[in-house]
C-alpha cells in the first residue's frame, strides 16, 4: 500500500501539534515523558520536530494522557484554518 503524500497543511498542523506537546512537556525530560506514554524517545522527538506529523491516535491520546492535555483542546488548537483563510484572502 502506498501513502498518498501529505498536503503542505497537514504537515503544519503536525509542525504545530509538535510544537504544542513541547510547550506542555516544559521543563520535563524527552525520555521521562515517552516513557510515562509507552512510546520510545525516538517517536517523541519525530512529532515534536514534525518530522511524523500523523502519528497513531493511542500515541496521541497517551502523550496528552501524560502532559494533562485533553484531546479536545488538541483538536481545537491543531484545527486552526490557514491565516490566508481567516483574514478572507484566498479566492
């Protein structure tokens, strides 16, 4: 099976879910919270820096599980239209 490539959207909606579970994870060490959520440091860094911007539902929910996030605020904040679109320019 062959994954259709990502749209430049959906790899800015992973860039920001990235970098909104740094700002939650703070001060807290990488490792201490890929392994409170059961995935490896390795998957952690790959979505903080974007570099996985789809990762699994159960690794999402686990890591919000782990950094006190809900996954309703995630959605909300990740599901930010394009600021072309809110400023009403795109045609």
């Amino acid at each position: 099976m062959v994954r259709t490539p990502l749209t430049p959207e959906e790899r800015q909606r992973g860039e920001l879910f990235g970098a909104l579970l740094r700002q939650a994870r703070g001060e807290r060490s990488m490792v201490e919270i890929a392994a409170a959520a059961g995935v490896s440091a390795e998957t952690l860094r790959k979505i903080e820096t974007g570099r996985a911007p789809t990762p699994a539902f159960f690794t999402v929910a686990a890591l919000a599980s782990v950094l006190g996030l809900s996954m309703d605020e995630l959605a909300a904040a990740c599901h930010q239209e394009p600021e072309e679109h809110r400023l009403g320019l795109s045609a």
